[in-house]
C-alpha cells in the first residue's frame, strides 16, 4: 500500500540495537516484497519470530476444476454455499485461473485455536455479511458490512466474527492488489478526481504484543497445499513497526461514483488493480442526465478479459431475477448486455440503489466443482427474446 504508517515503538535509526527496558534485544523483521525492492515494513519483536518446532500435516486444498475451458455465461446461486464452523474449509473456490483464485465462505466460528497465512497470494476479502476484527502481527483493523480487506501475501492472521452469520467474498492474487495507477501521483498520493482518499482507509491499530512461549500453530497456505506448523513462541509479539506493508480496509460505501450525461463504462468503477484483473464497485449512484440518456449498459463484447460480477444489494437495473449473494460470469469471447426490457425500463429513472463488486480477469477462468454445484445452468439463454 502506497501510504506511509506506523504503530508502537521502534528505534530512530534502521538497523541499529533496540532493546527493552529490561535490556533484552528485540528481533527486527523485514516484512518485504519484490525481494529488497518492493513495499516492505519492518518490525520488531519480543522473540525471534523463526522458531519453528514441528510440521504436523500437510494437505491438498488445491482447486478441483470441473470445466477448464468455459464458454457458457453463468448464474451461481451464493447464498447456496453451505456455511461452516472453520474459516478455512468454509473458504470454497469457485473460478480460477494462473493468476488470481475467486472463492465464497460462509464462516460459523472465529479462528481461535490457529493463526493463518497464505505465502503465496494477496487477499482480498469483502464482508457482505457480519463483522468483526481481522487480528494481525501488526494491529487489528475492525470490520463490517460493506468492507473489502486487503491482506498481503505472508501476513499472519486470525479473523474474530462478532455472530455465525457471516458471508464473505474472496480472492487470492498472485500479483499485488494496488489502488488504480491513474488515481494517484508520482510520490503516490491519491488524486482529487479519485472516488476515494487516503482518509477512507482502515488502518491496522491497537498494536498487540505477546511475550509468550508454547505450541501455536499457523496454517501455511503454499503451493496449493496446506501445511500446519508449529512455532515455539505467539506470532504476535511485535512491539513496534513502520513501514508500507501491511493489511488495510476500504468500505464500499465510501466510494464516490463518477457520472456523467451518458452512460459511464466500467472503468469509472475501478476499485483495485493488479496487473492481471481489476476490481470495481458498483454503487447507489445518479443516473446519467442528458435527456435521452439509456441508464442500461449498452451491449459489450469480452474480447479481452472474464467478467464477475457478485451481486452485493439493491436492484441491479440491467438483470432479471438477480438476489443477493448471486455471481454472474460473462467469458471473453461472448457479446453480452442487459436483460430483455431491462434497457427499455431504465429510460427515464434518475438513480440506482445497485451494490455490486465486479472482477475482470485477463485470462480465462476455470469453473470448479464446487461452482458447478451451484449453477443455475441456463443463464446462458437469458437474452433470448
């Protein structure tokens, strides 16, 4: 994340001895990226945070595919995935590609007797459903409705829910989730024309420092296996930190649509971008104003990328029959657009009260086992006349 912060003590000066009252040494961390080059944080802590004591297990979760090269637009039914009392198994991957895995959960219980951490990807995760705190090595940030947390590869973590009600949207990304290029400067710092600023970012806070000694188990996510690890001391036991790397929050509602007399192409919507998808919100907006404005997309052609959408609230004006928590994916290649008569009913309204997060992928998308089960297997034909 482009943005300096810090939380606790650390010394002036990098690399240099920092010790404790009682005259003990702290342990400094780089938390990098791109090898020495990238955002990096660095942190200090209580005890050297590479003692691993065992590996207990190690498990395929890789993804199972049930189609590997798609053609058909889908509808999958969300709020048909089945909630579990383990965040982790109740994560269910549903399209994926080289680059980025898309996934749902419906998570019962916090995770209390293990931390996690995925070494491989960035996390993105949206909050339709619940809320709670996402608990890191360096600070805590509070989460509810409407919320995408954005968590970097080799975070360690654990997400405490306040109910069992709770459903999440997910991805996994193998290349950095960043704030759009053209939003910020040269030095970094968001723009005026960007639908949102550096004020509307949940940074981590309440820093916590264990000093304690035991069996804690982090579930390491690598390779599409997972590895259950044991560390001889907490993981979190950092006193202090600054830095560029680390996890934040962005609420939806905070995004400030941009409109304008005609219709708006999805760009306007961009949220995050990596180099290989972007992510948009769609959010209660004006219609557009010029007196013959049509509020409904026009018809579009996917040439060059798959396209998610995942249907948050309100009335998405250009389907039919869409509820919450429902996932439609367009694949490159095919023309899509709006419903039947959902053209010709938007002619004439002012606003939209839509809540949507879109995905756009690069490269074709996978279709899992786990979405096949939940596909309604004939919104491929829904433009039909």
């Amino acid at each position: 994340m482009p943005i300096y912060h810090k939380l606790g003590n650390f010394p002036q000066k990098r690399h240099t001895v920092f010790q404790s009252p009682e005259g003990k040494h702290y342990y400094e961390q780089l938390f990098g990226t791109e090898g020495f080059s990238g955002m990096a944080s660095l942190s200090y802590h209580v005890h050297r945070p590479t003692q691993v004591k065992e590996i207990l297990s190690s498990k395929d979760v890789s993804p199972k595919i049930a189609v590997e090269k798609n053609i058909k637009a889908m509808l999958l039914k969300g709020f048909e995935v089945k909630p579990e009392d383990d965040f982790i198994d109740s994560r269910k991957l549903l399209m994926v590609n080289s680059d980025v895995l898309i996934g749902l959960a419906a998570p019962r219980k916090s995770m209390k007797t293990y931390f996690y951490k995925n070494a491989d990807a960035d996390e993105m995760i949206f909050i339709h459903r619940g809320t709670g705190r996402l608990r890191t090595f360096l600070g805590t940030i509070p989460f509810e409705y409407g919320d995408y947390l954005i968590i970097p590869r080799g975070m360690i973590y654990q997400i405490e829910f306040d109910t069992e009600d709770n459903r999440l949207l997910f991805l996994e990304s193998y290349s950095p989730l960043y704030t759009p290029k053209r939003y910020r400067n040269h030095f970094g710092q968001l723009l005026e024309h960007s639908p949102f600023c550096e004020r509307d970012l949940k940074l981590p806070q309440d820093l916590e420092t264990h000093d304690e000694k035991g069996d804690f188990i982090i579930k390491v996510k690598k390779e599409g296996m997972l590895h259950e690890i044991v560390y001889a001391t907490h993981p979190f036991d950092v006193v202090g930190w600054d830095g560029y790397n680390f996890p934040y929050g962005f609420s939806i509602h905070n995004f400030e649509p941009i409109t304008g007399r005609v219709h708006q192409p999805p760009p306007v919507h961009q949220t995050f971008e990596t180099n290989s998808f972007v992510v948009c919100s769609f959010c209660p907006r004006l219609y557009d104003y010029h007196p013959q404005a049509v509020p409904a997309p026009y018809n579009h052609s996917n040439i060059d990328s798959d396209e998610v959408l995942y249907y948050v609230d309100g009335d998405f004006m250009s389907r039919n029959n869409i509820e919450q928590g429902h996932i439609t994916l367009h694949p490159k290649g095919i023309p899509h657009g709006p419903a039947p008569g959902a053209m010709e009913r938007s002619i004439g309204h002012k606003e939209t009260q839509e809540l949507a997060v879109m995905i756009d992928t690069f490269r074709p998308l996978q279709i899992t086992e786990e979405a096949a089960g939940i596909d309604d297997g004939k919104y491929y034909k829904s433009w039909v006349e």
